[in-house]
C-alpha cells in the first residue's frame, strides 16, 4: 500500500514519561508577566526616591533617578531567560537526571560563602548586618548561593520521593524518610544557622513541606516531620536574640510604651501607615510618602506596603488576585500530570511561590513577625526574581503534558493506605487540559 503524501506526522512523544506535548498553559506567562510589569512600575515611581535617600544617608550623588529602574529591567531580562532556558533549553529529563548534581552545586555555593565569608572575611562575601548571603560579583552585581539551593532542594527530593515510590519504598524510614530529612536539615542549617534568614529558610521549608506532603506519606510520618519542624523551628527562633525581639514585638501589639514601640515596631507601624493612607484607591503613582525615607527596605521586602499606599485597597487585591491565579494554575497543572516526578516538582515550585506571598503580605499587614523576604515577581532585586522565574518556567514546560486521567504507574507500588497526593479527575481518556 502507497502513503499518502498529506499523511499526518506522528506527535512528539516526550522522553520523560512517553507523553505526547501539547500546548503550555500560557495563563502562567499571563499572570507572571503582569505581576513582573507592576512590580516594574512600582520601582519606576519610588526610585527616584530611594536614590534620593540613599545619596543623603551615604553622601554621594552616585545614585540616580534611574538607577533602580534600570537595574530592575536588567533583573527583568535575566529572568526572562531564565525562564526561557528552563521552559524551552532544558528538557525534565535532563534536569531529573542531574537532580543530585544540582542540589550539590546549591550546598557547594553555600558552603564556599561560609569558607569566604564566616572564616577568611573575604570581599567575596558580603557582609549584611553580622551575616553572610550574598557573593558579590562586581559590577554583576550579587548572587544569593540560597535561591540556588531552593531550586537544587525542590528538584532532588521531587525525583527522589518519585523513585522510591515507584519501588514502593515511599514510607521506608531507613531507605526514604532518613536520607530525605538528612537534606532538609543540612539545607536548612546553612541558611537559618549560618548565614541567619529566617525568611528564606521558612521559604526552604515550605518546599520541602509541598513536596513531602504530596508525595503521599503516611499520615504517622507526616505528624512525627511536623512535631519535628515546630520544634526546631522553636529553637532557631529562641537561639538568636533578633528573632526574638521580633517574635516579642509582634506578640505585645500595641501593649508597648512609646520608647519600645519607636524602637522595636518602627518598620511595621510605618507599613500600617502606608497601607492606610492609601485608603481606597490609592495615592498615586509617584506620590508614595513612606518611600521617602521612612519605610525601610521599601523598594524590596516592603514593597507591597507601598503599593497598597500607591495603588489602595483596590489596586492591592487586584495584585492579590494575580498571585491567587497564578497559584491557582500551578495547582492545576499538579493535579493534571501523570508522572510523579514531574507532580512533585509543580507542587515545590507552589509551596515556594505559597511562601514567598504570605509572609510578605502577612509581616506588612502586622498578623506575623516581619521576616526579609520578598515578594514573589514584585520586588527590587536579582537572585530571587530569577530562580523563581527559572522555577516557574520549568512549570510552564511541565504544563505540557498534563492529562485528564491521572493514573500513573507508580501508583501502583505506593500504600494505597497513605497515599493522599494530589489526584486529578477519572475522566476517559487522556485529553489535555
């Protein structure tokens, strides 16, 4: 028998999990792309004021009206590529296979700061209040070896819990739970002991939790990981003296006299300030007060404070609702893939992404400590706009092969009676979503 000529091509088959691609969710891009817009808009119309104030405090003229607004498109264009290299330039089979490399080059990066900065007192390593995060790298500016871990984290136990499912090995406490836990611990040491952040750490964490959580543990593991983590989380608060003045702080409210109150909740009560002058609608663009000088860290860790001074109450639940969608999508594309690896990976990028926004919000609107961590896509700075973007762009390149049927072939060796992970709907045949 002769072909035809106009015979169909047959469909790319992914080598991952032998999927056939279809199109990427292309909301993700949506949401993404908006947030990372304001964000810019934000840094246009308060940088002129952080410069203004940083020649004052520093006696310089060397900070211009444009300077953050130029260095935040130069961040913007990184996590564009980023995006693109992790979407596009580097397939999941390649990243699952150099999982463990990955995450060795994150604990690497880290414990060369703690060499260049803790011990040898090295330039390298920038010095932040008594704690090292950061390498500088001239006039590339600054590179956070922990924003590199997250990604090695998230990616190694979502292909490690994946596997030892498969083998049904997921609650085997020598063989899983112990090597799994041995990595949360190392991770976490580096960033919440040695170089001092809280935020990141508790961000690290929300990664490890989403990933364990939906990799179907059983629920007796589970609760002995939680008690485990609350007490630790205990101690690295009680170890460190700044931790908890902050905790004390949040704890006595508006108990305080007016000494301890200027002191100790300076930073929160001028984020309240912001918010509630922007009342409904906002104050405008350009007309931020407390970017003058009396909201620190406005242009990165407070900037959502800003924003509700600058865009409302209107404009910042429009901004929260971005972020709400935007989780939402990667919720779906979990729920939708039919490879555990793959699933786990979605879900970590989701506890990242889940962490980074309500603790951010949260500090600024006074229901929990204030901890450095910024907002997600929104706030000035480099390191952490790019691994997270890099993180969403796998997601996007994931979202290629998500099914209506989710039933994947390592199900079949995991406890049925402890698997609780994310499921996705038993409709026939494996349509796209």
């Amino acid at each position: 028998m002769f072909k035809s000529r106009h015979a169909a091509k047959p469909a790319r088959v992914d080598e991952v999990a032998g999927q056939r691609a279809h199109r990427p969710d292309y909301q993700l891009v949506l949401y993404m792309g908006l947030l990372m817009l304001i964000g810019l808009v934000i840094i246009y119309a308060i940088g002129p004021q952080r410069a203004n104030v940083l020649n004052q405090v520093n006696g310089t003229t060397a900070y211009t009206d444009t300077y953050f607004v130029l260095k935040q498109l130069v961040s913007l264009g990184l996590a564009v590529v980023a995006f693109f290299i992790t979407s596009k330039l580097l397939p999941f089979s390649l990243l699952k296979k150099h999982a463990q490399s990955i995450l060795l080059v994150g604990l690497g990066l880290c414990a060369l700061l703690v060499v260049t900065g803790n011990i040898l007192h090295l330039s390298i390593a920038l010095d932040t209040g008594g704690a090292y995060r950061w390498f500088s790298l001239g006039p590339l500016g600054s590179l956070q070896p922990a924003e590199f871990l997250k990604f090695g984290v998230l990616l190694y136990l979502a292909v490690f819990l994946a596997a030892r499912a498969k083998q049904g090995l997921l609650n085997n406490v020598e063989k899983t739970v112990i090597p799994a836990i041995a990595v949360a611990l190392t991770s976490l040491f580096f960033v919440v002991v040695v170089q001092k952040d809280m935020g990141t750490g508790i961000a690290l964490g929300s990664i490890i939790a989403a990933v364990l959580m939906v990799s179907g543990m059983s629920r007796k593991i589970g609760a002995k990981l939680i008690i485990g983590t609350v007490i630790l989380g205990v101690i690295a608060v009680v170890a460190f003296p700044h931790r908890m003045e902050r905790v004390t702080t949040f704890l006595q409210g508006d108990n305080q006299s007016s000494a301890q109150a200027d002191d100790n909740s300076y930073h929160i009560r001028n984020a309240m300030i912001a918010l509630g002058t922007g009342n409904m609608f906002g104050r405008g663009i350009g007309n931020s007060i407390q970017a003058t000088g009396y909201l620190p860290e406005a242009i990165n860790d407070s900037v959502f404070a800003i924003m509700g001074e600058t865009f409302g109450f209107v404009g910042v639940c429009i901004i929260l609702a971005l972020f709400t969608m935007l989780l939402m999508r990667l919720l779906k594309i979990a729920d939708h893939l039919p490879d555990m690896a793959m699933r786990l990976t979605v879900a970590g990028v989701f506890g990242w992404l889940v962490a980074h926004i309500v603790l951010n919000v949260a500090s600024m609107i006074g229901v929990f400590p204030l901890t450095g961590i910024t907002l997600p896509l929104v706030s000035f700075g480099g390191t952490s706009m790019i691994f997270i973007t890099a993180a969403l762009g796998l997601a996007f390149q994931l979202s290629k092969y998500t099914v209506h049927t989710v039933l994947t072939e390592e199900a079949a060796h995991e406890s049925t009676s402890g698997r609780r992970g994310i499921r996705g709907t038993r409709l026939s045949g494996r349509r796209r979503i």
